[in-house]
C-alpha cells in the first residue's frame, strides 16, 4: 500500500468547511479536475454511490465511488468501488478544530489489486498529492474570501 497525507488550516470552522467540501453541487469549484460529481442520494451519507469523472493530468478518468464513513462536521471516507484495478483508493477528508478555525486533512491510500499494480498505484499517489495541494489551496481561497 502507498498513500500520503496533506493537511492546510482554513479560517472557518470545521462544521462549515465540512458542509461545503460535503456538498456535491461545489465539487467541480473546488477541484477543477473533477467534470461531474453525480450521488445516487442528497444529502450524502455512508454507502452514497457516486459517478464520477474527472482528469488526472490530461488522462480523463470515470470512477464509481462509495462513501464508507460519514461523520456530519468531522469526517468523510470515500473509497473507488470501479475501477477494480490496477488499484482501489480510498479518501479519508478530516475536519479538525483548529484556534484559527479547522485542520483540514485529506488523506489517500492506494492498494495494489493486481501484481504490478504497486508502480501504478505509487504514480497515481504522485499525481495525487499534486492535485490535492492545488484544491486544498483553492478550498481555502474559497471558504475565506466567500467565493462559494
């Protein structure tokens, strides 16, 4: 398994910053990658089914993803049902008080599901954080300057 793990203080609290990053109507404002966001319930809530589709770079991606945990204000972990290789991801977005509002961390980790498909989940997780750092810096912008 490979993963990593980015955290960045936002000036609101975290209830807020939750109930907006948890919001499937701003998933496009905050990630410029993702294209379409679409649950299979509003709102949201443990074992939600989303389509999602995004870009990983240039490369397009469509993924199926289930929410596994679901705490309102705190935390959300979404894991990728589809594709079922060369690995499964799993996302665990964590809200934490903080004295200048909320410790936002978003944590991934890749399993392999296929031999060889260590090398391809180390270079998804490279792009990954990449794209990470970028939203967590837009998020911030946004839940600062209520650009929502």
């Amino acid at each position: 398994m490979t993963g990593f793990a980015e955290s960045i203080v936002l000036g609101v609290p975290p209830q807020e910053a939750f109930a907006y990053l948890g919001d499937p109507s701003t998933a496009t404002k905050v990630d410029p990658a993702v294209i379409s966001y679409e649950p299979d319930s509003i709102p949201m809530k443990a074992g939600t089914v989303s389509r999602v589709k995004a870009r990983l770079g240039v490369i397009p991606v469509s993924m199926t993803t289930r929410v596994k945990a679901w705490e309102e204000g705190r935390r959300m972990v979404i894991e990728t049902v589809r594709p079922a290789y060369p690995f499964r991801a799993v996302a665990t977005h964590l809200f934490e008080e903080h004295p200048e509002g909320t410790t936002y961390t978003w944590s991934m980790d890749f399993s392999p599901t296929f031999p060889g498909g260590g090398l391809v989940a180390a270079v998804a997780s490279r792009l990954m954080r990449r794209a990470v750092k970028a939203q967590q810096i837009r998020f911030k912008q946004i839940m600062e300057t209520g650009r929502k």
